[in-house]
C-alpha cells in the first residue's frame, strides 16, 4: 500500500516551513483507494513569492484548519503505508516535523520518485515535476497546487511500476540498509559508493556541474552522508540541489583543511560562509612597567603596537603565551595569565622565580623575557617542514612554513632520498598564506608537540 503526497509550505526551510495545502492519495498499486486533500493554515504569514507560485495567499488559508487539526487523518491515511512523494525528503521532512511539533512521532518507509525515475526512465535532460510529465506525457493541471502535484506523482507511479526491472528496483529502494531514500534526489548512488572513507576534500556540484560547496573530512563517506540526515534549511536547500560530488584526498586532517581553504578561496562556492566572514586577530606584545619589569600580554591586534606573535582566536594566543611562561620560568602575574595584585598563585604555572614577591631580581626576570622574546621572533625566520601521512602507505605529506608564511604541501614518495629543502621544494604545490592558513598551522603547531610532529627543521 502507498500513500502518494504532495504539500505546499510558507518556504521558510524545514524547521520553519509551516504547510499551507496538503494532498494525500492512498494508492494499491492498482488504483486510487481513498484521498484527502485540505488547505493548511500555517498560523504565519505566506510570503508574497510563494503565493505567486502557488495562488495560496493569507486569505486563502485564514479559515483552513490547522495541521494539529488534520494530523490524525494524515496519520491514519498514511499508517501501514509507503510514504510517496517527488523528492520525498523534503515532503516528509516538513510533514514529520510538523507532527513533532504536537509531540507525535511520524515514522513511514519512504519512496521517491525523483530517484525512481532517474533509475527507470534514465536519459531525461530534467527529473522535475513538470519536465518529466512533459517529457513522457502525463498530464499535470494545477502545478504548484497539492492536489495537482499528487495526482500527477500517481500517475507517474503507476508508470513507474510497470517498468521494466521495476520490482527489483523498488525491493532495492525499500531495504532498510538502502541508502537510496537518504541521498538527494538528482544524486546516482554510483557516484556516493565511489566516495572512500578516507580524510580529503569533497565538492558538491550541482546539474550545472558547478560547485556549490567545498567540506573537508577525516572519513571523507561520512562526513558527506551526515549532510544528508542534516535537515536544516540550508543543508536541505543545498542537498536538494546536489547532481554530483567529487573529491581529493590528502593524507591528513592538516592537509585537508588547507586544500579546504584553497578551494574555498578559489570556487567561492554559494554555501560555503565560514571562510566568508571576517577573523578578529589577537596578538602578542611587550611592555615596560613603572618598576621596570618587562611585561608580555596579549589584546585585540588592532590595540598591539608591536605584534611579537599573531594569532586567529583568543585560545591559541592565551595557550600559546601560557607555554611560553612555562618554558622560560616567567611569571603568570606578568604575563597576563592572572589577574592579582598580590603574588601569582597559578594553579598550574608553578616555575616563576618569585618576582611577583620581590625574590628574583628585576634584571634577571627581565633577561628571561627577552629570551623569550628572541625565541619567539627565532621561530618567525625559521624554515619548517610538518610531515603528515600521505594518501597512501607508500608516500608522505609535507607542509612548508618559510619566514613565518605558509608556502604550501606536497606528496612525496616514500621511496625517494630526500635530504634537502631544495629536494623538498620540488614537490610543493605552491599555494596563498591567508588569514584562515595561518590560523590552521597556528593551531596545528599549538596542539602538537613540535619536537615529534614537526619532523624536520632547516634553518635559514
């Protein structure tokens, strides 16, 4: 038994989108057996271009009931039944989120006749409601109406299931260790299985062949389904768009966030924003007070006249000075790490000297500071080299650092003798230092110990 659906909705995404015009058609695989279709007041306001599409406007609905008023007739009608509908996330979705709205589970097989027909009727330039109808000469009346739509889906159905092969696509369809019904309706499932859980970069590509968005991940297949259980508005906009998806991999978390933001740079794709969006600096400085202790601190870069050491957010800068404190035995009191007018009492940084209480004279505090200064201005000229797994057992990653600047990553055969930077340079694929490389290595160098990641060190 199936249940043929279409809906109308205020357009305002999943969790959002209220239904304005619901129809259901329960189907036997042989004909129409029951039917109910209603107006929906969706108790907000339906914007002006989806009336435009549909002709259903705030009048329309102002006396239609509520969907907590119809839910037990959609319940009933739709209970031991397939859930069908043309792109049927997106149908179900809105229709399961308005029953958990009221606290009503909502749980059915699903069936899509999107990606039915592109299994059983392929070679068609548009899988849409409208062209497909056109193109195998079902007739559609009253397009973007609930009823009109449902009733050209019943007939599309009946097509469907007097295809050929038709029942062992539809058995495959229906097996509930099946991906078919997760994955976006103009997306081949050829195209997923060939996506391997390795770490890389992924594009999701629309019918154009144009990307729209560009994700980095450790398990490249999970990362990417996760997109597709993700019902918020714009993974569900995006997915509904999604005809195709490529991918590279690269090795390593690190690497595949900076092939990441190279491609985001490059593609600026349409629902990519994380990148988009302007990163507060934090910086590092020095200073001397009235009893001529040298301080080292840390604010906002537009407030450091002199940044000693940049960093992308306020963690990695406070992290990074509270190494530096433990290293060089400086005080957490004038570093910044503790706010007391008294002696430093840290909780974890034990090694100060005891300037804080007048132990330790000023001038050898001071000269502890300056080391610390001059490592920290060392490391800006050094040459760095972070070896990362490759792509596969046989090769390795690197990442080059020059001057404090991100000069890019390459892959190199475990095979080959590499004993230079002239050697490494040749298989560096030059890439952009940017804000968002910068913060990336920043924060690997931070959360590493750089004595055993950082693999090898040229100096200058």
């Amino acid at each position: 038994m199936y249940t043929i659906i279409d809906i109308e909705t205020t357009g305002n995404g999943i969790k959002g989108n209220k239904i304005t015009e619901i129809a259901v058609f329960k189907y036997d695989g042989e004909q129409i057996i029951d039917e109910f279709t209603s107006l929906v007041n969706p108790q907000c306001p339906i914007p002006h271009f989806i009336t435009g599409l549909t002709g259903i406007d705030n009048q329309l609905v102002q006396n239609a009931p509520t969907f907590s008023e119809i839910a037990d007739k959609v319940f009933e009608i739709t209970k031991d039944s397939i859930f069908v509908a043309h792109a049927v996330n997106f149908d179900y979705g809105v229709i399961k989120e308005e029953f958990r709205q009221i606290e009503v589970d909502f749980t059915r097989k699903k069936l899509c006749t999107v990606r039915l027909s592109r299994k059983l009727i392929p070679g068609l330039q548009s899988y849409s409601l409208g062209k497909l109808c056109s193109a195998i000469n079902i007739p559609l009346k009253d397009r973007h109406r609930a009823r009109g739509d449902a009733h050209a889906t019943v007939l599309l159905f009946q097509k469907l299931l007097k295809a050929p092969d038709s029942e062992t696509v539809f058995q495959k369809f229906l097996n509930a260790r099946s991906q078919e019904a997760t994955l976006p309706p103009h997306l081949s499932k050829s195209v997923f299985n060939k996506i391997p859980q390795k770490p890389g970069i992924y594009y999701f590509k629309n019918q154009k062949g144009e990307i729209i968005y560009v994700g980095k991940a450790i398990n490249l297949k999970k990362r990417v389904l996760g997109h597709f259980y993700d019902k918020s508005t714009k993974e569900t906009q995006m997915c509904s768009e999604t005809a195709d998806i490529d991918f590279k991999l690269s090795g390593s978390e690190l690497v595949a966030l900076l092939m990441e933001s190279a491609e985001i740079k490059k593609h600026f794709p349409p629902y990519n924003r994380a990148q988009k969006r302007i990163v507060k600096k934090y910086a590092i400085f020095a200073y001397e007070d009235r009893k001529g202790i040298i301080h080292l601190a840390f604010n906002v870069i537009k407030g450091v006249p002199n940044p000693l050491k940049i960093f992308y957010n306020q963690t990695d800068c406070r992290a990074y000075l509270h190494e530096i404190c433990k290293v060089f035995a400086l005080c957490p009191k004038y570093c910044h790490l503790q706010e007391t007018n008294a002696a430093c009492s840290h909780h974890e940084l034990t090694s100060c000297d005891g300037v804080c209480r007048g132990d330790e004279p000023i001038p050898l505090y001071n000269k502890k500071v300056e080391a610390a200064i001059k490592d920290m201005k060392a490391i800006q000229s050094e040459v760095r080299i972070i070896k990362e797994k490759g792509r596969n057992e046989d090769e390795n990653a690197v990442v080059l650092i020059m001057e404090g600047m991100y000069r890019g990553y390459g892959f190199i055969d475990q095979q080959l003798e590499v004993s230079s930077l002239t050697d490494i340079e040749a298989f560096i694929v030059p890439q952009k230092n940017t804000v968002e490389t910068e913060r990336i290595l920043n924060s690997y160098l931070l959360r590493n110990d750089e004595m055993s990641k950082v693999k090898t060190v040229f100096e200058t």
